[in-house]
C-alpha cells in the first residue's frame, strides 16, 4: 500500500458477501467513476470469491460467521484507524468533493466523534456548534447507529458490534446500545448531503428498477441472471408512496388491512 493511500489513516470498507457478487461489478463502476481520487484504500469483505480490480483490496474470510462476527474479525485486520462504511448496493450518482470529505474527517479526528454521516438518512437533531455544516445525532434518536454511508471510529464501530447480529439487528439494538453512552454521533444537514447515491439497490432478493435502469443509462453492465427485478407494479407503488398526500393514504390503508385481518 502506498503512502499516499496510507497518509489518512482512513480506508473505505465494504462488506459484502459472495451471494452479492452480481453487485460489486456495478458498484464499483460506480465508485471509481464519481470518486477517481479517492484518497483511501479500499476493502471489500467477501467469503471466498475475489473481486479482480487492482484498486480493490478483497478480504477473503471463507467462512461467514455473520455479519457481526465478519465486520469484526474484518475491522481488526485493516491497520486503518478509521473508515467509510459503504453498503455493496449503494451506487454513487454525483462526483465526490475529496477535499470535503477530507475535512469532515479531521472533524471527527479533532473532536473525539465516533460517527460522521455522510448522507443525511436520517439527519441530525441539533447543531454541532463546533461546524455550521453538520448537526449532533441526538443521544436517543432512532437510528443513531445507521449502516448507510458514513465515517467511523474503528473502536467505536466495534463497541457497537454484537455476536450473531446481522446489519439490521445492529442499526436497531446497536442504536439502543449507543444511547447508553456519551459518544459524538454527528451528520451532514438534509441541504448539503456529503455524498450522493442511489440507495439500495436490492431490496427483497430483487433489482430494483431504479438501479437497472441507472445503470442502463450509465453504460455500466448488470448481471440480471443471479437475481429478478421487481416488478413494475411494486415500482410504481414506491413511486405511489413518495408523494406526501397519497403516500400517507396508501400506508393508512395497509394498516387498516392489517387491523382487520388481527380482528377477523
């Protein structure tokens, strides 16, 4: 490794797994087209397969002991002391700003925080006097812990971690171990994402259309054979659901259907 990719003290990992292999030709298209400067060295978490680009780093484990279990053992080989967490189906849509990424990381390096969100989802709480551009996680907020993209303290991250959970066990019982503690948890404001993707694209097994069709648009192959796309009509119902009016109907109504099932 390089000094240049070393100097910062930060890498960006990303975990994976090798039922996700159809995701990782994608996203690091992806990856290198909006980042090509990307300052810090790059892992990718896998069980056996190995991802052929010279700029990748795979961190073979062969056997998946869980996610917890593999983020672990993953987090403690690295040297890095910090890192960028990214999900292997989070594509990149806009150029990334180095030079500020760069500078939120000496933020988190100078005030002792554990975690800097990168995309505001969700957003911060209050103000981090310290720097107008991001916001403080409130200390019981929903969500404080969240796997989407964002800059953590290594140790912090393996505080958090907890045998046998997957991701989603960690972003809710994770964010209720965070609530005992007194670690910064800071996050860019919903006006100025850090950085800017598409997110996720599988949900459920499935492509989801939007990311087909993204990478259709972008020139970038995607393997269609390992796993479906959803179909249009759970596309247009998400479409359906964004729009506040009708989005708010829709989603009362479903719970209306569940209440009556319960009651019949």
């Amino acid at each position: 490794m390089n000094e240049e990719k070393n100097g910062h003290n930060c890498a960006i990992v990303v975990p994976s797994c090798d039922g996700y292999e159809d995701s990782w030709l994608p996203f690091f298209s992806f990856f290198f087209k909006y980042w090509p400067d990307c300052p810090f060295p790059v892992y990718l978490i896998t069980g056996e397969k190995i991802y052929s680009d010279p700029r990748v780093q795979t961190i073979a484990l062969g056997v998946d002991n869980g996610w917890a279990n593999n983020m672990k053992v993953s987090l403690e080989t690295i040297p890095e002391k910090y890192f960028l967490y990214f999900l292997e189906d989070v594509f990149l849509t806009k150029t990334v700003d180095t030079k500020r990424i760069l500078s939120l990381l000496e933020v988190l390096k100078n005030n002792n925080v554990s975690c800097l969100r990168l995309y505001p989802s969700p957003g911060p709480d209050g103000p981090f006097l310290f720097n107008k551009e991001l916001g403080i996680i409130g200390k019981q907020a929903p969500y404080r812990v969240s796997t989407m993209t964002a800059i953590w303290d290594k140790e912090a991250f393996i505080r958090l971690l907890k045998p046998g959970e997957n991701a989603w066990q960690m972003e809710l019982d994770g964010t209720r171990r965070s609530w005992l503690s007194d670690e910064l948890f800071l996050s860019v404001w919903k006006e100025s994402p850090a950085i800017e993707y598409l997110a996720t694209a599988i949900k459920k097994g499935h492509w989801q259309y939007d990311a087909v069709r993204f990478c259709r648009q972008e020139g970038v192959p995607i393997d269609l054979t390992h796993r479906g796309v959803e179909t249009w009509w759970l596309y247009f119902n998400r479409r359906l659901e964004r729009m506040p009016i009708l989005g708010w109907l829709l989603k009362m109504l479903r719970r209306l259907k569940k209440i009556a099932k319960r009651v019949g």
